[in-house]
C-alpha cells in the first residue's frame, strides 16, 4: 500500500512539473498608456494567469510611481464611471483580463527614469502572499503597440 502511495506521489508530481505555465500565477501583457496630460493618472493593462489554487489580487506597487489604483470601469444607463477596487479575483486556472472599458490599474505620477527606460517594474500582491514582479512596457500616445514578447 504505501509503495503504491509513493508511485502515486511521484507521478502527480511529475504531471504538475509538465504541465507548463497552466498551474502557475503569473501575469503578461503589461501595459502602461502613459497620460500625455502632466498630473492626469495613466492607465495600466495586463493578463492575470490563475494557478492551482483561487487567489484574489490585493494590491500592485511600484517605486517609479506616486501611486497606484487598482479600478473598474462600469457603465450604467451609457454613463461610464469607476470604482476603486479593493481585490480583483483570479480563479484557479483562469485568466483575468485588465483591459480597456474594464478593470484596469490607475496610475499617478510615473517617474520620469521608468519612462525613460520605457518598462515600469511593479509588484503584484496575491491574497496567498504570493508576489510577482513584473515590467509593465511603458506607452506614450501615438507610439506604435509593443511588439509581443
Ligand atoms: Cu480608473
């Protein structure tokens, strides 16, 4: 009985190892669309990929910038408005879109090394204390769209 529990650990494992990127968090596509207007907040974009278990994003920080929210776009009788969000969910397996009309990061005063560099670093914080750095590229108006990595 306990060989047999073993073989059966060991290949578990050996199928999550396998599996690739579809049992881990991470996140890709990061975009920031820089305001062209001094003081307006940017908007920051990316995919957020679920990993085994049901976390929840609880916060994003960088330390290129004055301040970071994380928000969603709703729309109500054709009125568009935001609400700060306090968590984004990211289920198991799943991935999250934070997208252009819907949740998004709001971003105020992207420092000016960062934008130089065009990559803004930034960490995301999982509800499981799990945390992801990740560069966010950095795009100003009128620039053409990031090649995909
Ligand atoms: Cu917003």
């Amino acid at each position: 009985m306990n060989k047999v529990m073993t073989m059966l650990a060991a290949s578990i494992s050996l199928v999550l190892a396998s599996c690739g990127q579809g049992d881990i968090l991470f996140a890709d596509n990061a975009v920031i669309n820089l305001s062209p207007v001094d003081g307006n907040p940017s908007a920051g974009y990316m995919d957020l990929h679920g990993g085994r278990v049901n976390v929840s994003l609880v916060g994003v920080t960088s330390d290129d910038v004055l301040r970071m929210e994380m928000h969603e776009t709703t729309e109500t009788n054709g009125m568009a408005s935001m609400a700060k969000l306090k968590s984004i969910p990211v289920p198991a397996g799943k991935t999250v879109k934070l997208e252009p009309g819907g949740k998004h990061l709001m971003i105020w005063g992207v420092g000016e090394g960062a934008q130089k560099r065009g990559l803004l670093t930034m960490t995301l914080i999982y509800s499981n204390d799990d945390r992801i750095e990740i560069n966010a590229a950095i795009k100003k108006v009128g620039d053409a769209a990031p090649a995909a990595e």
